[in-house]
C-alpha cells in the first residue's frame, strides 16, 4: 500500500504542475499576440529607415563632416555589443540561443567586447563568465515605446561617438513565427552600405543597389539634417530588435509551456498504469493472505 500511496500523491503533483503550465502557456499565448501585432506593425517603418540610413551612409564625400555616426574607424579596437535577452526563464533554448551566438561572435572577433545587456539572463550568464559590462537593462514594459528604449539607445550612441567602441553590434532573435525563432547579429554602428539586413525585414528593402544612389540634396543643411534622422533612425532599429527579442521569447515560452504541459500529461497516464497494476498487485496479495489464513484454519480444525 506504501507503493500506491506514492504513486497517487506522485500523480496529484504532476497534475498541479500541468495546471500550473496550462495557465503559463495561455498567458504566454495572449502577450505572445500582442507582441506579434506590435512588431508586424512597425517592421515595414523600421525597415524603410535601416534603408534610408545605408542610402546616406553610401554618399560620397567626408562622411566624418556629413556626420560621426557614419564615420568608420580602423583599426577596430573595440567591439560593443547589445545583447537583448529575457527577463525570465522557461521560455525553453530561447536565452542559449542567443546567448550561445553572441559567445561565437566575441570570440570569432579577436579583440576587446564591451557588453550592454538587456534583460537578466544575459546579463548573469555574462557575469559568471566574465563578460565585459558597462550598462545594463532589465524590467522593460511588456509593451515597450520608444521613450523606453531612449536610454538603452543614448548609451550606445554617445558610447560610439566618445570613442569608447569602434563599432556597435545588436545581437537579438529575430521572429520568423511561432514556432521558429532566429538569433541574429547585425550591425549597428558605424552605418554601413551594402552590409546584410535582418531577414525578417529583407521582403521591406529595395532591391535597387546602394551604389548606384544619386546624391542627396540637403536644405537647409546636411549636418542639421543628419544631426535630427541619424540618432532618431538608430534608436528606431534598436526599438525593432527589442520587439523581434519579446514576440520571440513570448512565442519560445508558449511552445515550451505546451511541451511541458503534454510532458505531464504523458506522465500522468504512465503513472495512472502504474497505479492500476500496485493496486492489482496489493489486492491479489490480500486475497492470497486471505486464502491462506482459511485454508490453515481449516486445516488446524482438522
């Protein structure tokens, strides 16, 4: 009866925790649609920027006159890299994924990182191993705007233009759909022609060359136009990349909230067969036990 006993109480607590990720999975399943809707809304806007930006990064001339966002420097230094992560777990190899990427791209490229970290499992992975952190950013809105993004954006920014990076890198997950998710690296600073968009956002971009572009013609002039779209323009790409981040952890932990849920239930059915057969077996035994006690007593009557 010790074994059947086990058994059941090993069942009620599976079933509590099927309960438990039932609900998560719902819940991730609502933010999961809100935050698709938000970042299908503004991927077309973000992508025509990122395009304007390299439009006006392929002009010729002085680009450090036309403005110090543009400006390359070599040799490279120093790296800064973004990391854009979750706040919280379950939300199965959605942080590795990341994570594990932004790791290959450090070391792949062979000189000092300096790391901005958006979300808590970045931001602890990167400090158990070392990781070079200057600023980092947790609780975010579940609906981000972009006057919450500004400070996540500021600090890159005036970061690039101090000289403290050579160059600035966003390293994210990009949505594809529900099921799939894509870690991505992308650059960020200096603005460059020609450099690989984010897929998600490639059917957005023109498919003319960037070399081709006719020049522009600035009024009342370039540096005070470049001054007010470049910033502007830069923070609306990391506004992008922290949405593509949140549609696909919700999505990652709906998925794995489902597996769990379809894992307990599995087991659930395992353990019930399991239940059935100790209890089978402890019946047989009493009635053996039973049988036995009569035949001896009528034996000993005898």
């Amino acid at each position: 009866m010790t074994n059947v006993r086990e058994i059941k109480r090993r069942i009620r607590s599976v079933k509590n925790i099927a309960q438990v990720t039932k609900a998560m999975q719902m819940v991730a399943a609502s933010k999961m649609r809100r935050a698709q809707e938000q970042v299908l809304a503004t991927r077309p806007y973000s992508a025509k920027a990122w395009e304007v930006l390299t439009h006006l990064a392929a002009q010729r001339g002085n680009r450090q006159e036309m403005h110090p966002l543009l400006t390359r420097r070599d040799p490279i230094q120093t790296t800064g890299i973004l990391l854009i992560t979750s706040d919280k777990g379950l939300c199965g190899a959605y942080n590795g994924n990341v994570i594990r990427t932004a790791l290959h791209f450090m070391r792949d490229l062979g000189h000092p990182t300096r790391l901005i970290t958006v979300g808590r499992r970045g931001r602890e992975f990167m400090i158990r191993h070392g990781g070079n952190i200057i600023a980092e950013f947790s609780d975010l809105p579940p609906r981000p705007s972009l006057l919450d993004i500004t400070p996540i954006a500021h600090t890159a920014i005036d970061d690039f233009l101090k000289g403290e990076f050579d160059e600035v890198y966003l390293v994210y997950t990009d949505f594809i759909n529900t099921l799939t998710q894509q870690p991505t690296v992308r650059r960020l600073l200096p603005i460059t022609p020609g450099q690989a968009e984010s897929s998600v956002m490639r059917e957005y971009m023109s498919d003319a060359p960037l070399h081709a572009t006719g020049e522009y013609i600035y009024e009342p002039a370039p540096q005070a136009i470049l001054d007010a779209v470049l910033p502007r323009f830069t923070e609306l790409q990391i506004y992008q990349a922290i949405l593509e981040a949140l549609a696909s952890e919700h999505s990652a932990r709906m998925v794995a909230m489902r597996n769990a849920t379809e894992n307990a239930n599995e087991l659930i059915g395992d353990l019930t067969l399991s239940f059935y057969r100790a209890r089978q077996e402890a019946i047989t035994k009493e009635m053996l036990d039973i049988a036995g006690g009569a035949e001896a007593l009528v034996s000993a009557r005898a």
